[in-house]
C-alpha cells in the first residue's frame, strides 16, 4: 500500500496541519499582551486545540497497535512501525511543551482579569484639579472605553465561533478517518476468517478423497 492510501499517512497528514496551525496561533499568542483581549481568547484556542489534537494521536497510536500485532498483513515491517510511534511521541510532544506553557501563562496572568475593571480605578484615581469638569471628561471616557471593550469583545466571540466551527469539521473528518480504518480491519479479520473456514473445508475435501484413494488401492490388492 503507497504512502497516498496508507489509512496512517492520510490522518498523519491531517494531524501535521492542525499541530502547524497550532504553534502559528502560539507565536501571536507569546507575542499579544498578557492582560489583552486577545491573549485571553488565544488562550482558550489553544487549549482547545493541544485537547483535539492530544484526541488525535491518540486514536493513531492506538491503530499502530493494532498493526503491530501482524504487520506483514498490513505490509509493512518493524522499521515502520518503530518510525510511526516516533512521530506520534514527537507530536505529543510538541503539543505538551505548547499546552505547559499556556496553562503557566494564564495561571500567571489570571486571564487578564484587571484589564477593564483595573483600568476604570485607575481613572478614578486621577487628580481632582477642576473636579466638576474633569469628572464629566472621565465618565465621557469611561463610557466610551466601555462601548469600544465590549465592541471589541463581541467580536472575539464571534471570531473563537468561527475557529470552533473550523476546528470542529476538522475533528469530524479525522473521525470518519478512523472509522475508515476501523472498517477496513473488520473487513480484514472477515478476510482471515474466511480463508481459515475455505482451508477447513479443503481439508475435510483431501481427508475424503485420501480416504476413497486408500480404500480403492485395497480393493485392487484383494
């Protein structure tokens, strides 16, 4: 089987682009401030992301341990199967030092959580020279401050919607993937069974006809 059919190259393949879209979305994340929006909704994509992908591995590790218990049947030998467990023990990898790194950075930053509140104390906190004048300046840019966070905010929901939806099609394609595996090892083992029940009933045939050929051979001695 060519490596364009091999069921394994097909999901490797699907598994290589999402752990690629994942360490591009990781650099704008270590590249966004800590207690931004953004970094916020970064955050959560890529944890989505290292769980979807960590699923996706998985699910191939667990297809190469099917093959290794016969892989002549699958036509491949024990340098490829040692070559497919290093790959899926690099992509785990690569998605846990991307996953560690996330977690300690929203743990260390809070999500960001002083962002719109900490920045309205932050005004409160504004000399009071000219109260009366400077108190209506604030509360004009208070607001205006809120209507552009919120703005903002509804439109990182609407783009982590977006990515969802992508992210879910993605999985939904790597699950009829492994369903195609799934049912070609069935139909496999349905393959084996019967050629086990076709060399039964040959034998059973040979038995008779050694018996019929024994039995002649003594009448003609009589």
């Amino acid at each position: 089987m060519s490596s364009a059919q091999d069921p394994f190259y097909i999901v490797k393949e699907e598994i290589q682009e999402s752990i690629d879209k994942l360490q591009s979305t990781f650099r704008q994340w270590e590249n966004s401030p800590g207690d931004s929006g953004e970094h916020v909704h970064l955050t959560k994509e890529l944890l989505a992301s290292c769980e979807s992908i960590e699923w996706q591995v998985d699910e191939l590790d667990k297809a190469i341990g099917v093959a290794s218990r016969d892989p002549s049947w699958y036509g491949i030998d024990e340098v490829e199967l040692e070559k497919r467990r290093r790959w899926t023990s690099t992509a785990r990898a690569q998605v846990g030092n991307v996953k560690k790194t996330v977690i300690a950075g929203r743990d260390l930053n809070g999500f960001g959580s002083t962002s719109a509140s900490g920045m309205r104390r932050e005004l409160m906190r504004m000399p009071n020279n000219h109260q009366t004048d400077r108190s209506n300046q604030y509360a004009a840019q208070d607001d205006d401050f809120i209507q552009s966070e919120s703005d903002r905010q509804m439109l990182l929901i609407k783009q982590q919607d977006e990515e969802l939806d992508e992210l879910s099609a993605s999985v939904e394609r790597i699950g009829g993937v492994g369903l195609t595996i799934h049912d070609e090892l069935l139909a496999q083992e349905k393959i084996v069974d019967e050629l086990g029940t076709e060399m039964d009933s040959t034998s059973t045939r040979l038995d008779f006809v050694q018996d019929t050929v024994f039995e002649s051979s003594n009448d003609n001695l009589k």
